[in-house]
C-alpha cells in the first residue's frame, strides 16, 4: 500500500513544502526573471551541485522541487534500485527545442550546441534528479494536457505492485515561458 509523504509546488516564484511556504525572496518583483528565482531558489537551499548551472530551465525546476523535497529527508531506507521517478508535462521540452532549432536554422552560421540537444528530451529532467540523488528504480515521463494526478497515481501504483519499487516521486514540471512555469512533486512510500 503506497502512502502520500512529502510535497513541493513551485509557482509564481513561491515553493511550499507539504503546503506550507518554504521559499519566496521578498526582493523579487514582477520583473525578476526565472533565472534570478530558481538561481536564489539553489542559493537558499545550500546546493553544491555545479551541473545545475548548465541544465535547462525545466531541469533547473524539476531539480529544485526535488532538492526541496529531499532537504530534509533521507532515502536510505531504500536501495537506489527501490525508487522509482514518474513525471508529466504539457510543454515537454518546448523552449529548448526552439534554442535547438535556432542554433541549426541558419547554415551560415550553423552551430548547434550539444549542451543545448541534450536537453530536447523531457526525460532529461528525470536523468538529472535521478544522477543527483542515485536513483536507479523505473522511471517514464509523459505528456498531457493537465497534471493528470490520477493517472500518475495508479502508473506509481502498478510500480509498487510489482515488489521492486519501495518509494516512487511522482509529479508534474512544466515550463513554457519566464512567467508560465510549475512543478508539482510528491513523494509515495510503502
């Protein structure tokens, strides 16, 4: 039986954990920028991780909700192989696809970056949380129209069922532009 046991949402420059305020810089305003938040966001939890500064912005998100619900919480009850990581989106990797289309639209100037291609895949974002923290358990991606919670639950569900997976974070990290941008991660244990 699969159990409900941590949550973050990220939105409007706010995060929560469990529904209570974890995060908002009171010097930002209408006019920061993603990269300023989620950059101060990193600050505020003490990250020491320098690939973050490379990854995309749906990464930067995913990686970030996750740290945050991981900040205080330890895993080792679980073997890497134990965790699972389910998520969705709408826009899957929309404005890295369009960077990655510009760098190669012009065979003048034709340069197209690997950091940037690598990034063209949602489940990317999956990679980077599951490299930062060691999970080595199932993990999908998917894209929908709307965080589907159901849907996910009973994808989690079938994971627990099969007797591997022990604890699976499930969740919805989407980014389309600086202001249209959520994550929404829970973490499921038995």
């Amino acid at each position: 039986m699969m159990k409900f046991t941590q949550s973050c949402r990220i939105h409007e420059k706010k995060i929560y954990r469990n529904e209570a305020l974890f995060y908002s810089d009171q010097a930002l305003d209408d006019k920061t920028n993603f990269k300023t938040f989620i950059k101060g966001a990193y600050k505020y939890l003490g990250q020491s991780y320098p690939k973050f500064f490379k990854m995309d912005r749906l990464s930067k998100l995913g990686f970030i909700a996750a740290s945050v619900l991981f900040s205080d919480r330890v895993l080792s009850a679980y073997a890497p192989e134990e965790i699972a990581v389910v998520m969705a989106n709408r826009h899957s990797t929309l404005v890295t696809d369009t960077k990655h289309c510009e760098s190669i639209k012009n065979r003048e100037a034709y340069f197209p970056s690997p950091s940037v291609f690598v990034y063209t895949l949602p489940n990317i974002l999956v990679g980077e949380i599951c490299i930062r923290y060691g999970f080595k358990g199932e993990n999908a991606f998917f894209i929908s129209n709307q965080f589907d919670q159901d849907f996910m639950y009973q994808y989690a569900n079938l994971l627990f069922q099969s007797g591997e997976t022990k604890a699976c974070l499930v969740g919805w990290v989407d980014y389309k532009d600086e202001a249209d941008y959520s994550a929404i991660l829970h973490l499921l244990e038995t």
